[in-house]
C-alpha cells in the first residue's frame, strides 16, 4: 500500500462518515450490494429522478469476464478485494461531492472502468498498476 492510495481511502471515509453512508457495504458473492444497502448517488447529488443510479455493484465486471473466457482465462463473478472496493468508493465520493460530475458520467466513466480494470488484473491491488496493466486492459 502506498500513502497516495491511504490518503485517498480516508478523503473517501471522511465525505462517507460526513453524510450518514455505511462504508463496508454487505455483499453478496458475486459483488452485488445486498438489496437495500447500495448507495443511492442520485439522492446524495440532490437529483430529481428519473434515472436513478446507485452503487450497487463492487464485483467483477461481467463483460471483461466474458472477453477473458474467450482469451481462456476464465475467472468467476466474484466481489472486487477490498482495496479495489475502498478506491471505488472513494472515487465516487470524490466525483460526486467534490468534483460534482454527474451521477451517470460516475457510473459509466468512473466505476465500470475502475471494475473492468481490477477484473483483468487478478490479484493485483489498485496501488500496483503499470502503464503496461492500463494498456493489457484496454487490448481486452
């Protein structure tokens, strides 16, 4: 673990503990949020639905387990490690209440490519990555 990825965690705790949100979400084995207890981005921003979009999925991403299965390296759905989970619960954090970047640039620009490349990179934590692992998944 370096200090860059702890300080970002805690920035990440400290906007979580600042608005009532319970930061070890209760998961099910392939990564999904128990129903209930996802957080629902939408209310956090202030929007007025429709969409609605939540956190609810720390998991690996469904459609890289798919291009790696063609690549046989088969790999089963499964929840993200937890430090995988901490940095994409801070970055939404981060995103939404700091940046104030939309809830749907959130899900599709920040959380999916942050599954996608902890999916690809088995066993390799968020603090580990190379330029050579972003360009191993952008191939994929």
């Amino acid at each position: 673990m370096n200090a860059a990825y702890l300080a970002y965690v805690a920035l990440g705790q400290t906007l979580a503990a600042q608005r009532g949100l319970v930061w070890a979400l209760p998961l099910e084995p392939d990564g999904r949020v128990r129903k209930g207890h996802g957080w629902n981005l939408s209310a956090l921003a202030g929007d007025v639905p429709p969409p609605v979009h939540y956190l609810n999925h720390l998991g690996r991403d469904a459609k890289m387990l798919k291009a790696l299965a063609e690549q046989s390296k088969e790999l089963a759905p499964a929840a993200l490690s937890a430090a995988w989970q901490d940095v994409i619960k801070a970055a939404v954090l981060e995103q939404l209440l700091v940046k104030r970047n939309t809830t749907g640039h959130i899900v599709s620009n920040i959380v999916r490519p942050l599954r996608v490349l902890a999916t690809c990179l088995p066993g390799q934590e968020p603090w580990q990555l190379t330029t050579q692992d972003g360009h191993h998944a952008v191939q994929l």
